[in-house]
C-alpha cells in the first residue's frame, strides 16, 4: 500500500511540540511507533508513558501543511461529536496554537486488513460497515450536505491536459466523457442522504481489533447515501485484486439503494478519484496521487464491466 514516506518521528518534533503532548497526556513518553499508513505528511503515532498508558496522537504543522490542518481540526469537530459506542476510536483531547494541530485518540490494539484479502476478512469488513450505516441512520450528529469527494468528470473535462492523460489511463473512460459527465450529475444528486458517510472509507482507514473492526480518520464525513462508504470500500478491495460484484450483491439491498442510483454514485466517486489522480499533486504528497490514480484505474474498470454487463 503506498503511503506517506516520511512522517516527523517523536524526536523530529519541536521540544515545545513534545511538552505540549506530555501535558496533554499527563506524563512522561517513554516509547512511540510511528504509523506507517495512511497519506498525511504529519507526526501519527501510538505513544507509551512512563506509567504504561498508551494513546493515539496525530500532529500537523499548520505553516508547512495548511490544508492537511485544515482536515485536523474537521477530524476533531467530527470525532468530537461521535456517540459512544459506534466503532470508531474515541477523540481524548485536542490542541491547537494556530501553529501546531493536536489530536489525541484512545489507542487501538488494531492492525489494517491483510493482503491479499480473505474471503472471511472481506465479509467481516463489509457486514460491520453495512451495520454501521443502518446504525448511524439518521445520523446522530448535524452534518454539511455538500459532496466535495463526488464528482471530477466535468472539471476534468475542461483541462485539455487531463484529457490527454486520461486517455493513456483509460481509453473506455477517454471515449465515454461527455457520458460520465452526465451520469454523475445524477449520482450527486442520489448521493444526498441522512446517513453518517465517513466519505473516505478506504481499507487504510480500517483497523481490525480482536472481533471488533474500526473505523478511523473522520475529516471528511457529510450527511449522504450510505452507500457512498460502501463503494469506497470495496473499491479499495478492487485495487488490491478482489472482484467487487459478489460482496456488492450482499451490501445492496441492506442498503436500499437501486442498482441504478448505485451505478451514477459510482461513477461521481470514480470521478472524483480520476480527476485527483490527474491534477499535479504539491511536493511531499505524490504518495496521495499515486494513491488516487491505483483507486480510480480500479473504480474505472469496476464501473466498465458494470456498464457492459449490468445494461
């Protein structure tokens, strides 16, 4: 799995950053791992103090990565107003100097799904994110409505350069444009909701803990169609080399979502993945786009084989 290469390790960190995180945290650090996962350029790592407690913590240099801060201090606005209860591990505290983004997590004895997948891993991933949807329907906090994580076929339409490049990606996506473009019009629209959408559950955004599977990294959650988790995740699964279709079938009709409406989000999500993985990505997060571009070539072979063969 691609990811970010070069995380700040604990001793990379200002001093003044480090007594910050002891203090939040109420003693003194003894050991950390840094996680390997996951895109973000900031600090993420568990954390062991001197008495043997342990947490989750996440910091981001505001100055350096403003955008990437930008999402922090969504995460800890979203993770703040979960309910207990749901699998999702708990926001502890949080800081934020205008400088430096904080937030500390209960920490998780978890570790992310294998590769290759299992049969049974894949059926236990998809059972808990279906019954987390019918949990968090409606959702149990307020929530924006706007879909920024939909939809990129009609701005990509607009940049001759992209086009170019999306022909060397997908001839099938190249000669459908002006058609994927009006299909996800639809999906956006199909794509509203009164669900709790994580709206980036990809597999490096779940852990697996004993019998328990959690969802983690909560900056982009919106009120939607709880199906937009979903096709997130098992287009994760299909870059990694599992068919989608049979595990599809299961997840749909809990759902209730036609195969229709189905088909236009998938195509407004495959959108906005190409059109990611095809705009010139700013130096330290290439590992995003290479990212973007092995879930959209997935998402795109998905969304042809459903246009040839479910028509």
């Amino acid at each position: 799995m691609f990811a970010s290469r070069r995380r700040p390790r604990w001793a990379e960190l200002p001093a003044s950053v480090r007594r910050c995180i002891e203090g939040l945290l109420g003693g003194a650090v003894v050991d950390t791992e840094s996680c390997a996962g996951g895109f973000s350029p900031g600090f993420a790592s568990r954390i062991t103090l001197r008495g043997g407690h342990r947490a989750f913590v996440k910091a981001v240099d505001a100055h350096l990565w403003p955008t990437e801060a930008s999402h922090y201090r969504a995460e800890a606005e979203v993770a703040g107003r979960l309910p207990q209860g749901l699998p999702v591990p708990r926001l502890l505290t949080t800081h934020d100097d205008g400088r430096w983004v904080l937030l500390v997590f209960e920490q998780v004895d978890g570790v992310a799904p294998e590769r290759p997948w299992t049969t049974r891993q894949i059926r236990r991933v998809v059972t808990q994110a279906v019954a987390f949807a019918q949990a968090t329907t409606p959702s149990p906090i307020v929530l924006p409505r706007d879909h920024p994580r939909l939809g990129g076929w009609a701005h990509l339409a607009l940049d001759p350069s992209s086009v170019a490049r999306l022909h060397t990606v997908s001839t099938w996506a190249s000669r459908h444009l002006d058609r994927l473009t009006a299909i996800e019009q639809r999906g956006l629209h199909a794509a509203q909701g009164d669900s709790l959408v994580h709206c980036d559950l990809y597999p490096h955004n779940v852990l697996l803990s004993g019998d328990r599977v959690m969802f983690v990294d909560w900056p982009h959650a919106r009120l939607g169609a709880p199906v937009i988790d979903i096709i997130a995740l098992l287009t994760g699964m299909a870059a990694d080399g599992v068919d989608p279709e049979p595990h599809l079938h299961t997840a749909l009709p809990a759902l209730n979502c036609p195969p229709d409406s189905f088909d236009a989000i998938l195509t407004a999500h495959t959108g906005f993945l190409m059109a990611g993985a095809l705009t010139p990505m700013p130096t330290g997060l290439q590992a995003i786009a290479e990212e973007k571009l092995r879930l959209a070539t997935a998402a795109t072979r998905w969304l042809q084989h459903r246009h040839t063969h479910t028509r």
